[in-house]
C-alpha cells in the first residue's frame, strides 16, 4: 500500500511541494516582518511641545526632550526598539497618520511640562501636567503602544519629583474607537474573510471544465481566455456581491454600526473579492483536476487570511514609500487594502476620499492579478 501511495505520489508532485513547503515559507514570512531576532517595534509619534526650564539651582531642565531619550532607550533584551519614536509639529498630519495605522499612538506634551515638573520638585503643589495620547482604540498595536508611552513618562515625572501625580494622562479617541464594542472591531476582518473564501469556488469551477473535457470542446469555438475568464469571474462576483450583502445586514441586525457610508465599504469589499477571484484562476491555470485545485488553492488562502490583517493584524515593516504611504510586502496582497479602508469607514467614519488611496492600491493590484490570469490561462489551457 506504502509503494502504491508513493507510485500516485510522483503523478502529483506540485502538490506535495506545496504541502512541505507552506509551514516554512510562513515561518520564513514572519521572519521576515517581525526583524528576526528582533520583535515588533511600535511606531510612536510625539509632538513636544515642553519649553525647557531654568530651576533655582541654575541647571536646566528640558523634560520633554528626556521623556523622548527615554522612549527611545526601550529595548528588548536583544538591543531592539521596542519604540520607533519620530518627533512632529504637524498635529493634523500626526492624527491622518494615526488614522491610516501608519503609527500607533500620537503623544503630546504640553508646554509647561518642564516647569511643572519643577515646580513639583521644588516642593509646590501646581495642577499637573497635561499629556495628551491620541490614537484608534481598536487598533490592537494602540494599548500596547500606549502603555509604554505613559509609563515612560510617569517613572521620569515620579522619579524627578517624587510626587504622587505630577502627570495627568489626557486620552482622545480618534473617530467613534472609544465606543466600538468588541463585535465591531471584528466587523472589518470577517468581512474580508467572507469574500476570501471565494480563492476556492474561483480555483475548482475552471478546474472542473478541465477535469470534465469542457474546456476541451470549447477551445474548437473561437473563445477566448479573456471571454472565459471574464464570464466566470462574474458569475463568482454575482455570489460574491450575494454573500457580503448577507454578511452585513447579519452584522447590523446583530447591532453593528458604521460611522462611514456604508455604500463605500461594500464596493471596496466587492473590489476585494474580484481581487481573490482573480487569485483563485490563477490557481485554476496550474491545476487538472478539481482536487488539485482545491488543495493548491489553500496555499493563497492561507496568504490572504493570515498576512492581511483580516484574521489578526500583523508588524508591517516598510519596503519603500508610495505618495506618502509605507508600503510592506502584505502592502501586495489586495485585501490588506480593503481592510485598512473598511477599519477607517467603520470606526473612524471616513468617506471614499479618506479611502482613496486604499481603493486604488486594490484596484490596480485587482487588475493586475487577472492580466496575469488570463496571460497564464492561455498559455497553459487554451492551447491547441
């Protein structure tokens, strides 16, 4: 039986490639965009505004610029930051960051931060100093970030003055993230999730028309890849459109709420599924039989639940800069855009222009998936 299994083995090694290889190509991946050695550093932007101090002992004291040196010497045991801390003027470019999850946290530090430091320490009792954390409460990376900001600036405000509360913490929440319950933070991820599940039906309806010999009496017509192709992924669209319009009236019968217009969340959902339709041909174009094409398909959908943000979010160490925005190697994979554009409208009650660089990363990356679809279906099923 051992020999029989090896004997149909060999007929099918793409998929036992595939099968050894997925566990450490991930492995490699989180490799890759954790740092290695190195663990996940929070991108923190701080706005100091803190006017330095001349005390009556004649030295002067800058607290602001000490609180920033100590976010910075946070390590992990391995040397790395456990912050990457970038200094600003720009609040209202601070707070787009933010929003876009290009940093986690935006900390602000008053003007008097010095001189009510001093004032403590010298033994007065003035009202304490107002450090204002700005952030998206649903962001996972935001408490983290968070906490680490304040506990550096308390031990430095305690140590100096070694007073009670020399420091009042000032928490805005950006957008409607205060008040989002648990079940809505996971809205924008399962929706995403509804639409990736399509990678399977995409990769087993063509490889059925393979298996079965239809396709074999349709290239004696004149068809084309485009034609095929397209008609397939319309009819997958048309059950795409179906399920994330189930998905949402379910979300909003069971009390969800979006802040942003719910007319742009589902064209940029649909947009993602046509993106993981075009994945699942591509799958399609590599495979004979529906079997096959089942097994290979989890491979991308593995890709696309894990490394997008729709199952949980990940580190996104940046490539490179594209108008302004850091692009990381899950910046290639379409629903990382729908997702980052679907947390923006829901929780922070962005309009499509507040979305238009997400929407046109998915839908450029959309279109290019389905040119290399039909390039590789041609090449490999509509031969004569």
């Amino acid at each position: 039986m051992v020999v029989k299994c090896f004997r149909e083995q060999k007929r099918d090694l793409w998929v036992l490639g595939l099968s050894l290889a997925f566990a450490p190509l991930f492995v490699l991946i989180y490799y890759l965009m954790t740092g290695g050695t190195g663990s996940t550093s929070y991108s923190v932007l701080v706005i100091n505004r803190d006017q330095p101090v001349l005390r009556t002992n004649g030295v002067t004291l800058a607290a602001g610029e000490q609180v920033v040196a100590d976010l910075r010497a946070m390590t992990y045991k391995s040397g790395n930051p456990l912050l990457r801390v970038s200094l600003t003027q720009d609040e209202a470019q601070a707070e787009r960051q933010v929003r876009d999850r290009q940093a986690s946290v935006l900390l602000i530090l008053p003007p008097d931060f010095s001189a009510t430091l001093a004032a403590y320490q010298e033994g007065r009792t003035p009202a304490p100093a107002q450090v204002t954390l700005k952030g998206d409460l649903t962001n996972p990376t935001y408490t983290i970030s968070a906490v680490m900001v304040m506990t550096a600036a308390d031990q430095f405000a305690n140590t100096f003055t070694q007073a009670p509360r020399p420091v009042e913490l000032n928490e805005v929440a950006l957008g409607d993230s205060s008040s989002r319950s648990e079940f809505e933070n996971y809205i924008p991820g399962l929706l995403v999730m509804a639409v990736v599940l399509m990678v399977f039906q995409a990769a087993m309806m063509p490889a059925r028309d393979i298996e079965t010999g239809t396709l074999r009496r349709l290239r004696l017509t004149s068809l084309r890849s485009a034609e095929y192709l397209g008609g397939t992924a319309l009819w997958l669209t048309l059950v795409s459109v179906l399920s994330i319009l189930i998905t949402f009236a379910t979300a909003v019968a069971l009390g969800f709420r979006s802040q942003g217009p719910l007319a742009a969340a589902i064209l940029i959902d649909i947009i993602a599924a046509l993106s993981v339709i075009a994945v699942g041909l591509i799958v399609a174009c590599l495979s004979k039989t529906v079997s096959q094409a089942f097994v290979i398909a989890n491979f991308p959908l593995g890709f696309l639940m894990f490394l997008t943000g729709a199952a949980f979010p990940l580190p996104r160490p940046t490539l490179l800069t594209l108008f302004g925005h850091p692009i990381s190697y899950a910046d290639f994979l379409p629903p990382t855009h729908a997702v980052i554009a679907l947390n923006k409208i829901f929780t922070l009650g962005a309009g499509f222009g507040d979305v238009l660089f997400e929407f046109s990363a998915l839908l450029l990356l959309t279109l290019v998936y389905f040119f290399i679809a039909v390039l590789l279906f041609r090449r490999t099923q509509l031969k004569r």
